[in-house]
C-alpha cells in the first residue's frame, strides 16, 4: 500500500467542485480544504506507485479546475490510530 499527500492549487472559482470530483476517484480517502499556499491536500492510498502515478497524471487531468498538484511519498506512519485497521476491508 502507498499512500501519498497531495497538495493541490485550484481555480478559485472551482475549489468546491474540485474537492467534490476528488472524493470520487478510487484511491482518493480524504479531501481537505487548507489555509496557505494550497487550496486542497487529498490523502490518497493506493496499491502501488504506478497506480499512484495513473492517478495523478490521468484521474486528475479530467478535473477541470486543477491548476497545479504537489505529490509527497508517506515513508511510515507515527499515529496512534492503527491506520491499517481502519482502511482493510
């Protein structure tokens, strides 16, 4: 499984509908709206990197409004929730 943070700059006029169409992609577990210079990070957890890659460069092109994306790798998780129970099936 990886999972990555992706920052995201949106068309002003669109964050909302951005936010809403990225819920819908597979892989995509969270979208947030932020203070500062992204509009929105989506957590994304996928199987492997070229599913992530696919995402990234294919998923979210046929989102209009996406002006430009950040993608951070996650190495290892420091929470005290058990994130692997929370997201298995």
């Amino acid at each position: 499984m990886v999972t990555s943070i992706i920052l995201i700059t949106a068309d002003r006029l669109r964050v909302n509908d951005v936010a809403q169409k990225l819920t819908a992609v597979d892989g995509i577990s969270e979208v947030y709206s932020v203070s500062g210079n992204y509009d929105l990070v989506a957590i994304a957890r996928v199987p492997d990197n070229d599913a992530l890659a696919d995402m990234v460069t294919n998923r979210f092109v046929e989102i209009d409004g996406i002006e430009t994306t950040d993608t951070m790798l996650a190495f290892k998780a420091y929470s005290k929730h058990d994130l692997e129970s929370m997201f298995s099936v």
